[in-house]
C-alpha cells in the first residue's frame, strides 16, 4: 500500500504561500478600520491663559479654538476689575485685578462665539486714560490712508448712548491682518476726554454721560494701542430729560463698557 497522507505536500506548499501572501493585506485591512474607529479625536483637557490689559487681549493668538466636548479652562489675569462674559454659553465670571481667576466649562455646543469684558474700574487709576492716547505712528507710505466717521444713533436715551463708525481703508481686528496696502487694528471712543472704551466692533452702545455739553472723539489705532493720528469728533448736548448731575462715583460707573476681546471657535 502506498503512503497515505491527509495533505499532499504539493497542497501544503501551496496553502502555505496562499496563507503569507494575504497576510500583508489582511493587516492593512485591520488598520485601516482600526483607523476609522479611532478617527474622531477623543475630547481633550484643554487650559487657555487670557492676560487682560489697557482693555484688551494681549499676546494671545485669536480665535481660540477648541473642539466639541473638549474640557476647556480658563486662566484669566486682569489689570482692572470686571466681569468676563462667554456670549452663546452665557458664562460670566467676576475678575479681580491683579489675581487668577479660572472659568471651567464643557465646549458642547459647535459655532464662534465672542468672549467681552466689562470693565468696573474700582481702585483702578485713570490718570493714564484721561489723556488722549499717549503714543502715536504713522501711516507706512505704502497703506492706503484710512478714515472714520462717528455717529451718534436715534433716539437718544436717557441710559446709554448707541454709537457707530464707519471707517474705510482700515481693518478692525484685533489680529494683526496681511490685507494688501490696508492697516488693521481698533479704534478709541473718548467722552469728554476720558477713555470710554476700545473697540473692533463698529456699533456699540455706552453709558449716557448726564446731561450738559459733551465732546465724543474716535480714534484709530494699531494693536499697540498707538494712535495713527486720525481721528474725528462731535459735539452732544444731553437735555433736561436725562438725570441730574452725578457724582463722581457715578461718572466713574458710567464710563464702565463692555469690550469684546476675542472669539472662541468649537469644531465638530
């Protein structure tokens, strides 16, 4: 009787190299849905520091970005006393000068939402901000020259004043931009020669400064904070319908504004 054998060599052999010769792809096929599970970034702890001062955002990149149901923190530092305002998730947080406060939240919802400050200035020093502002550049002979005009909208009220720009050759953003020949920056409102607040937002709205005869002046500025020397003005006489004269503690309330600093993007 011959040899009997459940497999022919032949056959191993060839099962053998039939088995090596898939291997390779039935490892990719395994990564490539090992990569399709793990494609979506799992939610991460993500800490964000935000130092506040003269009103605005310093040496933070802008937007902020984050990603859906990330855990985000906020280390926020400012020279002055206020309220720190997550618009869309309506978070607020009280801020005190000169200490760490720390904002914690879950980034559930998708979109750009803006972050503002209100600044109540209690114990802060105005000696710097009842001047106009202190530094000034040029114009580069390369930019096209920019202009603003400022308008004080209808009706007037009794509480607040809504006030609007228009500028033209001139980006408002707190970034630096690359747009070519045009400058970019935000601009000063002034009331009677006090700094009202700092803005790259073309409407905004501020306490009503007391009846009388009031002097508004906008400016615009670099990122710095220093002037381009351009600037315009107008003249507002508040009737015997607004409240009696305040005091000095009141004008000082009534200077308080709310900034916006920055936005926070949250992507899917």
């Amino acid at each position: 009787m011959g040899d009997c054998k459940l497999f022919p060599e032949k056959n191993v052999g060839m099962g053998m190299i039939s088995m090596w010769s898939y291997l390779p792809k039935l490892v990719m096929f395994m990564l490539f849905f090992a990569g399709i599970a793990c494609g979506s970034s799992a939610p991460q702890d993500v800490s964000l520091n935000l130092d506040i001062r003269e009103r605005a955002l310093w040496e933070t990149k802008l937007p902020l970005k984050v990603n859906q149901d990330d855990m985000v923190t906020m280390v926020i530092n400012s020279d002055v006393h206020g309220t720190f305002h997550l618009h869309g998730y309506d978070i607020e947080k009280e801020i005190v000068a000169g200490k760490s406060s720390t904002l914690e939240f879950k980034a559930t919802a998708t979109g750009s939402f803006p972050f503002t400050f209100h600044n109540s200035s209690h114990g802060h020093d105005h000696s710097r901000e009842k001047s106009m502002d202190l530094c000034e550049v040029a114009v580069p002979a390369n930019m096209l020259t920019p202009t603003i005009e400022l308008i004080i909208l209808e009706p007037l009220s009794e509480q607040e004043l809504r006030i609007r720009v228009k500028v033209e050759n001139f980006i408002l953003s707190s970034e630096t931009q690359d747009a070519k020949n045009m400058l970019s920056g935000h601009w000063h409102l002034f009331i009677d020669d006090q700094l009202a607040g700092m803005y790259t937002i073309n409407e905004v709205a501020v306490p009503a400064p007391g009846k009388g005869h009031h002097q508004l002046v906008a400016t615009l500025t670099n990122n710095l904070h220093c002037s381009y020397g351009i600037r315009t003005s107008t003249a507002l006489e508040l009737g015997s319908h607004t409240n009696e004269k305040h005091s000095q503690e009141d004008m000082q309330s009534m200077m308080e504004t709310e900034m916006e600093l920055g936005r926070m993007e949250v992507h899917p």
